[in-house]
C-alpha cells in the first residue's frame, strides 16, 4: 500500500491505531442508527435510549485522540505528495 510505504516508521503505529478505532467507531455508530431506525418504524417512543447515547458518546470520545493524532500526520503528509 502506497500510502503505508510513503511514511515514516513512526506514523504505522499512529496510522493503524486510528484505522481500527475508524472501524470500530463505524460499527457503533452504524448499530445506533440501526436501533433509532427500528425504534422509529416501530413508533417508540425514545429514538436512542439515553443509556445507548451516552455509551456512543464514550465511545466517539476515546477513539477522538486516535483520529486527532492521525489526522496530524495526515495534514503533513498531503501537504507534501498530494498533487
């Protein structure tokens, strides 16, 4: 992968780190707008449950360092190959 070749040996860890956050991230976000979904065609009355917003917000929270510390590395490496 070109991107993985093109960075120095101590961005991988930063760049992997973030990757597996993203994906985990993702899936929770994903299942949440699922069950607000379900709740809503089924007419409940809460979308998200306080106790699912709050565990989705934690979540959003920790994986926030891993991304900010990414998206450093990302702002020098396309200032410098990004055409």
């Amino acid at each position: 992968m070109l991107d993985r070749a093109l960075r120095s040996k101590d961005e991988l860890p930063i760049l992997e780190a973030s990757h597996a956050a993203r994906i985990m991230s993702d899936q929770g976000s994903l299942w949440m707008f699922s069950l607000a979904a379900l709740r809503h065609m089924h007419d409940a009355e809460k979308l998200i449950p306080l106790e699912i917003a709050e565990l989705w917000t934690a979540q959003t929270k920790r994986s926030e360092v891993l991304f900010n510390q990414f998206f450093d590395t990302q702002r020098n490496f396309y200032d410098t190959y990004a055409s």
